[in-house]
C-alpha cells in the first residue's frame, strides 16, 4: 500500500493549498460595502387593492403594487385592522431620518422594501389573540406582538387611472426614500477589494508553505 501513500503525499498539496490561507483570502466577503444613493422621496397616504387582489400603495408623487398576492393579503389584513392607530410604527432605513427605504431597479421600475415593522407593547390576552391572527409574534419577556412587513413589485408614477376609486387613507402616513447602489462606489469598492487580496497573497502563500509540511505530515500518519 506505499504507493497509494505516494500518490496521496503527491497530490495532497492541491487540495490543501485550495483550502488554506489563500484559499480563504480569495474566498472571504469584501469588506468594503458601498452605501446607497438616494434617488427619489416621497410619502406614502393611501392604500388599496387591484381587482386581483394586489397590495397598492400610493402618495403624492408614487403608486406602488405589490407584485406577491399572499404577502398583499397580509399588508391589507393589517391596514384594514382598527389597531393599526395603536401600533407603533418603526420605519427601517439606512440613514437617521423617519423614513422607509425602498431599493429601486431604475431600468425595470421593480421595488423591493426594507422591513416596516409594527409593535403594540404589552397587548392583553384579547388583544394578543387579534393580533395573534393577522400575524404578529409575542415576544417573551419584553411582552410586547411584532410584526415585519415587507413588499415587493412594481412603481408607478402617480396616475389616477391607475389608482383603485376605493382607495383608504392610511391611519399612519409615512414617509419613503428610493435608494440604489452607487455603480461608481460599487466599482472602485470591487477595485479596492481586488487590490488588496493581491497584495495579501504572498503573505498567504508563504503561510501556506510554512504550514504545508505539518499538514503532510499529519496526513501520513493517519
């Protein structure tokens, strides 16, 4: 059986080397991350559904319609709800205002939302249950129902031909933000990321080096 362990020792330094510390410096996330540019703000005021059914979401300057038909339902059970007055409404966002980030694909005019989250602080038990039954999860031991909306579909420019006549003013207005990423940032964050792996791979490689004849050592004898 020498040869076999011949054959494992000749090869075995491919398969380490791929999984050693170069391996894991070309493998490992890029640090840098680039931070998005806004496009547009506007408001959101009003809400509505689609003959089919979808989420539509509308303010001054934009219509939004949800594209997801299940997650619609979920969004109009809770804005249809008389305890939407009661929640507390937490807008997520990159930044510090009061507002709702929204990724916008300017191309293809697609959206997708960060998460409007809902909370109602210690509910009693008929409370709880109603709450229970649109979707919300009480937390123990801070005892208070959350909820984490999401939606996803397609902006429109506001047009009243597109809007539901049966459109509901929302019992909390809130304010929204359309965002993408910087393609210049993305681009010289790639650049940056790339630079420095390289310059990262000697030290690496020589680690690696260093490292290899324990690792062959310890194979053997196994």
């Amino acid at each position: 059986m020498k040869w076999l362990k011949f054959i494992g020792i000749a090869v075995l330094p491919t398969f380490l080397l791929s999984a050693c510390f170069t391996g894991m410096l070309w493998n490992s996330p890029s640090k840098y991350s680039s931070t998005p540019s806004t496009i547009d703000k506007s408001n959101i005021s009003h809400f509505g559904q689609t003959k089919e059914g979808y989420l539509v979401l509308s303010g001054d300057k934009y219509v939004l319609i949800d594209e997801d038909i299940e997650n619609s339902k979920q969004w109009l059970a809770v804005l249809n709800s008389p305890l939407l007055k009661n929640l507390k409404l937490e807008l997520y966002n990159y930044g510090s205002e009061k507002q709702l980030d929204i990724w916008l694909d300017e191309k293809t005019q697609h959206y997708e939302s960060v998460h409007l989250a809902l909370s109602y602080n210690q509910p009693n038990m008929e409370l709880k249950k109603e709450l229970e039954s649109l979707g919300f999860q009480y937390v123990l031991p801070s005892k208070y129902s959350y909820l984490a909306l999401r939606s996803k579909g397609k902006v429109y420019k506001n047009d009243q031909s597109i809007i539901n006549a049966h459109m509901k003013v929302l019992q909390q207005p809130f304010n929204i933000r359309f965002i993408q990423h910087s393609k210049t940032e993305q681009a010289v964050n790639k650049t940056l990321d790339t630079i420095e792996k390289v310059s990262m791979t000697p030290v690496s490689l020589i680690l690696d080096t260093l490292s290899l004849p324990f690792m062959i050592g310890s194979a053997v004898s196994n």
